[in-house]
C-alpha cells in the first residue's frame, strides 16, 4: 500500500490460516482490511468516496495485492486513484473497465461495524447486502440487476419529467412491459438464491447454538408477469403523484428475526453482534460453495459489543467451519488488544498464528 489512508508505504504478508493484526486506534488496522476488500470488489467497505481513500498531502493512493490459491492458481490485482478522480484497475497488469469483472475473483467476507446497518438500518441496507452477494455468486443475476436498474431508473425518468400526463401515460405504457419482464426476471432468481440462503442460514445458526431461534423471511407475492403487470397498472396513480416506482423488486425488505421478534427493534448490542456474526458465516459457506472458491475472512474489531464467552465461542466455530470442499479459510483479525486476547485463551484452539503490530505509519 502505498499513500493509502494513513500508511505511508507498506508491505504484509499473512498466514495462510490466522493473522491477527493490532494496535492501538488510529494506527490503520481497519484500513489493512480495507484495501484487500478494495483488491477484491473494487471498493472500499467503508466510503464510496475513494478521494477519502488518499493520505492526506498525497495526490494518489496505489495498492497491490497477490492472491494465491494453488500453485496453478494465483493472480495479481492493483488499484489506484488520484485526487482528480482517474482510477485504474489491473488484474495480472491488464486494465479492465468494469469493477464487475473482478467478482467471484478473489472473495472476502468483511465482519465490521461499519456492516451493522444490514441489522440495524433500513431495507435498503439489506437489499444491498444480498445483491451483491448473489451477484458474485451468478453473473446472470448480476446482469438481470442492472438490466433491472437501469429500466427502473428509465422509468422514474417518466415519472419525474414535465410532460403532460397524457403524455407520461403514453410513455409509461412503453415501459410498463420491460419493467414487468425485467423485475419478474430479477425477482425469481432473488427467490431461489434467498430460499438457498435462509435454509443454510438456519443451519448454521443450529450448528452454532441449538437455544437460538433466529430466522430470516423473504416473501415473494407475485409469481407471474400478469400479476407483476397488473399490480404495476393499479400503482400507477400513485407512481404519478409521488414521481417514482412503488412497487418491485427495490421495495423488497428481508425481515431479521431473534426469538420471533424483529431485531432491529427489539435486539440488544450483543444480539445484532451475535445475528451479523451469523449472517457472515453463512455468507462465507454459502460463497464458498456457490463459487468453488474459498472466501478470505476479514474480522474487524470481533471482540467489541460481546462478552468473553461467546466471543470465544464464535471464533470457535470460525476456525472449525469448511465449505463442501473441506477448506478452512484464511482469516485476518484486528484487535487493540493483544495481552488480553493472550490471557483470555481467545486464539488456543488455532494451529498457526502470524501476528502484526502496528504503529502509527508502519508494522514492527
């Protein structure tokens, strides 16, 4: 990493197994993790602004990653950005236009709190979560999304422009027909991924805990293009006044339940902790064994917001979960506080551990 966030210049290797990285606040562990993410997706976890992403007093950031998989399977990807905005990613030093052509690449699972909005905050958190996971897992749902996208956003273009509203229901008839078809495309694959999901979900959640009732619903009301058609010609009138589409697959919510209950009412600090910890080992399982691709874990401040016990436990299962291939993954822990996690036992059940320190601007 080069001028990116706080580290000057820096190089890391990591273990194979388990790497744990700590410091003290401030000290970039957090952005170690974030720029292997940005190596994987093309995007930071943290910012959608990759401006955020340059040392200050710096006008570019470069950051380089080597993934290796096997002997006959390994790959280079680099990143950068200058502050006027010219970016430029390589895989294997070929350039390539798209962030998309680097899913299902070279996958990583993030555990953050910059994630607690997929429990805690709105639908759209969830919508987001779960497409881009799908999205890795199939190019097909990937293309059925922004195929999705781009006549919703078409559509609202109708809805929002001056037009007279004869003319707008003119318009609107033209697009009514690719709307139905694209949604009601993008909403069957969604159905079969979720149903794929909440089952493994479950699963995992009795393999961690069989006193824990935790669930996930995802209800899909219309099955057939006349339905979708239908219900979109009787939101019309509301699509009209309120300038925008009501009614699809954007408006869909998946509903988190602890005990029956939405979580996001009623759950605690340690409860949404325990929930997203789930919900990313399944997203670790579930991306393992739709991509044949051994997912890298990336744990961002785990032991915040939980007790010692269930932290240990959590890692427990961590270290002992493997996708249908009986791979176990390479995972990259941040903490602030080493001698504590020593003393507690937090890391006894694991075979190899690398550990970095580091400090402000660099690792010892």
């Amino acid at each position: 990493m080069i001028s990116f966030r706080n580290h000057r210049k820096i190089n890391i290797d990591f273990d194979p197994g388990l790497t744990i990285i700590w410091g003290e606040n401030g000290s970039g562990k957090t952005s170690i993790l974030e720029a292997i993410h940005s190596l994987s997706y093309g995007k930071s976890f943290r910012t959608n602004n990759k401006k955020d992403l340059i040392k200050k007093g710096s006008d570019f950031f470069f950051i380089k990653g080597s993934f290796k998989k096997t002997e006959n399977f390994k790959n280079t990807v680099s990143l950068s950005q200058d502050i006027k905005g010219n970016k430029k990613i390589q895989i294997d030093n070929k350039i390539i236009k798209k962030r998309k052509d680097l899913f299902g690449l070279n996958n990583v699972v993030v555990f953050s709190p910059e994630e607690e909005g997929i429990t805690k905050g709105t639908s759209l958190f969830r919508r987001n979560y779960f497409d881009r996971i799908f999205s890795i897992c199939s190019y097909d749902y990937l293309n059925s999304l922004l195929l999705y996208n781009k006549t919703i956003k078409q559509r609202n273009s109708v809805l929002k422009n001056n037009n007279s509203l004869f003319d707008k229901e003119k318009e609107l008839e033209i697009w009514d027909k690719p709307f139905c078809i694209n949604g009601l495309s993008l909403w069957q694959k969604r159905e079969m991924f979720m149903n794929s999901f909440i089952n493994l979900f479950l699963k995992t959640v009795e393999d961690f805990d069989k006193d824990l009732l935790l669930n996930v619903k995802y209800d899909l009301k219309i099955k057939t293009n006349k339905d979708f058609l239908k219900k979109t010609k009787e939101n019309r009138h509301i699509d009209l006044f309120k300038k925008y589409t009501s009614f699809g697959p954007h408006k869909d919510d998946v509903v988190f339940l602890w005990n029956n209950q939405k979580i996001k009412n009623h759950g605690s600090q340690g409860e949404h902790k325990i929930f997203l910890a789930l919900l990313k080992i399944t997203e670790y399982i579930f991306l393992s064994n739709e991509t044949k691709n051994t997912p890298i874990f990336l744990i961002d401040d785990m032991f915040a917001n939980l007790d010692k016990e269930r932290s240990k436990k959590l890692l427990r299962f961590i270290e002992e979960i493997k996708n249908d291939n009986k791979e176990k993954s390479q995972t990259i822990i941040t903490t602030t506080n080493i001698i504590n996690i020593k003393e507690n036992g937090f890391f006894m059940e694991f075979d190899d551990i690398k550990k970095h320190h580091l400090v402000k601007n660099g690792t010892t």
